[in-house]
C-alpha cells in the first residue's frame, strides 16, 4: 500500500512540474486577462451600463456565464490555484537542483580535458616563479574567485546567477499571494455622488465629503477633456484635508484609493419628475413632483402615489422587462404605482412624455389587465449631476510591487550574468588555460579574448607550436 500511495505522490508531482502544464495555465491565464478588458467588470461598471451595451438578454448571458465578474469566477479562481500549485512544485524542484549546483565544488581538470573545452589555448616555454601570481592578480581583477589545487589556478564567478531564475519563480508566488490578499481583505466599489454628499467607506474610520465637481473641455470645443471633484477627508467630525482629485490623480489616504471615474447627468438614481394625474373619467386631479424612490399622497383623492424608478431611454426586452437603453433623455418613462391609503395597490403603471408612447402603453395596459381608475402622464423631469467615483482598498498591492520588483531582479540576473569558469595549468615548460560559461558559450568569448591579452603580457614570449595555440572555431 505504502509504495501505491508512494507511486501516486510520484505521479502528482511529475504533474504539477510539467512545463506543458504551466504553458497551458499561461495561455489560461493570458485569455481570461484579455477578455476581462474587453468586458467591463462588475467592479467599474453599473447593471444599467451592461444592458445599454450589451441588451438585457445579453447581460443575463454574460452574468451567467461570469465574464462580468471574470477575475472572481470560480473557474479563473481554479486556474491560478492549478497555476499556483504548478509554479511551486517548480520552484521546489529546480531550488533543489540550484542548491546541488551550488555545492558543487569546482574540479581540476587534466592538460587533456582542457584541450577538449571549446576556449583554450596553450603557451610553450620556461615558466617564472611569480608567474602563477601574477596570473591570479589579473583572474581577480577581472572578479573571479581564485584558488590553487597542485599545479592549477581554479578561478570562478557569479556561481550565484543559477538562483536568478529561482528567485523569479519565488517573485511571481509573492505577486500571486498579494492578489491573493487584496481578494480576501480589500474591495472595490463604485459610488454615485451628489454635490454635498458624505460617504462612508466600508471599514473606514473616516467620511468622505464631495464638495463639488466640474469638467473640463478641450479649447472650442464640447468634448470633455477631463473630470474633477473636489473631496474632503472628515475623521471624527473634523476635517482633515480636501484635495482635488481627476483621472490617474486618486486620492489616497489610510489604504484607500478614490479614483475619479465618471460624470453624467443622475437620472436612474435622483430624478425628479413632475406627474399629471386624473381619474379614468378624465377629471384632472393636478400635477404633482416627486423623486425616485419616494411619493406624495392626494388627500382629497385618498391615494398615495410612489415613483419607483425613472429608465432615460425607455426599452423593453423580448420577456417584456423594462431597462434603458442609453443615459441619455431619450423615451423618458417614469414606473409608479399607487395606492389606497391602508396600503393596498390599487395600479401600476408606467407613464411616459411622449404622446404616443403614453397611448400605446395605456391602450395595451388596458387589453391585458382592463381599465385602469387613475391615468398618469409624465410631464417635466430633472435629475442632479453625479461624479462617479472608484473606491478600493487593495491591501496586497505593496507586496505585489515588492514581488515584481524581485521578478525584474531574477530576469536581470537570469539573463545578464552566467556563471563563469577558468582552469589555468601551469606545467614546467607550459601553460594552458581553459574556459566556459553556462548557457552562454557567445558571450564568454569576448571575455575570454579580453583575458587572453592580458595574460600574453606575463606568459613566455616564445612562438608556440602551430597546434598549441589552437582557439576552437567558435571562440574566433
């Protein structure tokens, strides 16, 4: 049983070491990002902007399929934890194989071995004391870590460049774990603000007070150039500082970030509209103002009247749902309900300020459900300007910053510094000095040449034999 559960263990962890498997958790990972840009996600955007883009029917799709909210969907959530899981098993086993290799002492080599390397050559001719010193000065100028074994110079540098990919691998865990907190600790919202509006962040200890907002045009011209609300931090009743805040100039303070995000006209959430109410029979019973969400009653009438919601640009889906279809003042339409003053609903309609679009509802109301006591039409209307503000509170962003800044230093070492090896033997009558770099044989060369000058200046200056002052092809 024992070597059973030995060899699923086995299994697993060839598995989760796969590159296959990493390709295709990237590759993953890659598509799901680039969707999430080309829909706009749940934390940024509004129910009412997602059915004016995408139709009612379509929003019901894409919130059933969580492309609205891609990047807290449980199958994005499974990838990266597969991705996870991947990269550590990784990281484990190639930190194994770095620390082995780092071990790993630095052997002498044989004249013969050395003839084999693809840098060497050899010098012919009576060899001076001090010619070992010398040769070792220049080996530690040029920062490599010399010593002597019998009658050879062992000379190596930047052993340590094997943990550089190592180091990315532990990098990218750090930026995982620092999504991982914002996930689970921070949020995002986004708030719909009046002019005076206090705001009470989640879990904060202060308010936020808007005190105006403005947009700017580019010159001559109505195009917006750029949006600008004015905020004051409020902590225990007193305030703290007011800054002025546009596009990618946030305002920060305790962890939390108020971004400026959006500017419009408020007609879904504070509209006032204005009805003209009058019995089936046609008696006029006045014209009455209200905000969404709130009513007015009729005394004399012994009604009361609620305005439940105002849609800009008045649509109806296929199942006959009612949405709108920009934020723009198109087919106004005002939802409202009325009732006998012990709260029981007597109607509920929809009233509408175009003329025909008030018929064609009232007619049809009228075939499905019989006549109605009350007609109600929709005569003015107002709504407040908004700034739409972004708020998060992203707890893991300093750990994602710190892991990327690891990760650029684990590519850096990665791909800008190798280690290096030379063999110097020194015999009675001869020098040969040998030399190699991991992964990166063309670029050894010129720091093997560069050494080469600087050594000729202490060796013999006897002609060498033709064969002994072989360079292989690749190093000329």
């Amino acid at each position: 049983m024992s070597a059973f559960f030995k060899e699923i263990a086995q299994d697993l962890y060839r598995f989760f070491t796969s590159i296959t498997l990493a390709i295709v958790l990237i590759s993953l990972i890659a598509l799901f990002s680039f969707v999430g840009t080309l829909i706009p996600q749940e934390a940024f955007t509004r129910e009412v902007d997602y059915i004016a883009r995408f139709g009612f029917e379509g929003y019901q799709i894409l919130k059933q399929l969580q492309l609205t909210n891609i990047f807290g969907s449980w199958y994005f959530l499974f990838v990266m934890a597969l991705f996870t899981l991947n990269l550590t098993a990784c990281t484990v086993k190639r930190l194994r194989a770095s620390w082995r290799y780092w071990k790993l002492p630095m052997l002498a080599l044989s004249p013969e071995a050395l003839q084999r390397l693809e840098h060497w050559r050899s010098w012919e001719g009576p060899i001076a004391p001090e010619t070992a010193q010398r040769i070792e000065r220049v080996l530690q100028r040029r920062g490599y870590r010399v010593r002597r074994e019998s009658s050879q110079l062992l000379a190596e540098k930047w052993r340590w460049e094997r943990f550089g990919i190592d180091l990315f691998h532990i990098a990218l865990l750090v930026v995982i774990f620092g999504g991982l907190a914002t996930m689970l600790w921070g949020f995002r919202t986004f708030e719909i603000a009046h002019k005076g509006s206090l705001i009470q962040l989640p879990g904060a200890d202060f308010q936020l007070r808007v005190n105006r907002f403005w947009s700017e045009n580019y010159k001559d011209s109505e195009r917006v150039m750029d949006w600008h609300t004015e905020l004051t931090v409020i902590e225990n009743g007193r305030e703290v500082f007011t800054q002025t805040i546009e596009v990618n100039a946030p305002l920060r303070y305790k962890g939390y970030n108020v971004y400026q995000s959006a500017f419009g006209t408020d007609w879904q959430g504070a509209a006032n509209v204005t009805l003209a109410i009058s019995r089936a029979d046609g008696t006029e019973l006045g014209e009455f103002t209200s905000t969404v969400n709130e009513g007015f009653e009729i005394p004399n009438e012994k009604i009361f009247v609620k305005v439940g919601a105002f849609l800009p640009d008045f649509a109806l889906t296929e199942n006959l749902i009612a949405y709108s279809r920009t934020q723009r003042l198109e087919n106004p339409g005002a939802y409202i309900e009325i009732f006998d003053l012990n709260g029981t609903r007597l109607m509920r309609t929809w009233a509408f300020a175009r003329t025909d679009m008030q018929q064609f509802w009232e007619s049809s109301m009228a075939r499905v459900s019989g006549a109605s006591p009350y007609r109600v039409r929709l005569v003015g209307m107002t709504a407040p300007e908004f700034t739409g503000l972004q708020i998060t509170k992203d707890p893991g962003r300093p750990i994602v910053y710190f892991g990327f800044l690891f990760v650029v230093l684990g590519l850096l070492v990665h791909l800008y510094f190798k280690h290096q090896q030379i063999w110097v033997y020194l015999g009675e009558n001869r020098i040969i000095i040998g030399g190699m770099a991991r992964n990166r044989p063309r670029a050894f060369v010129h720091e093997f040449e560069r050494l080469l000058k600087e050594i000729e200046q202490i060796v013999p200056k006897e002609e060498p034999e033709p064969c002994a002052t072989l360079v292989s092809s690749s190093s000329t």
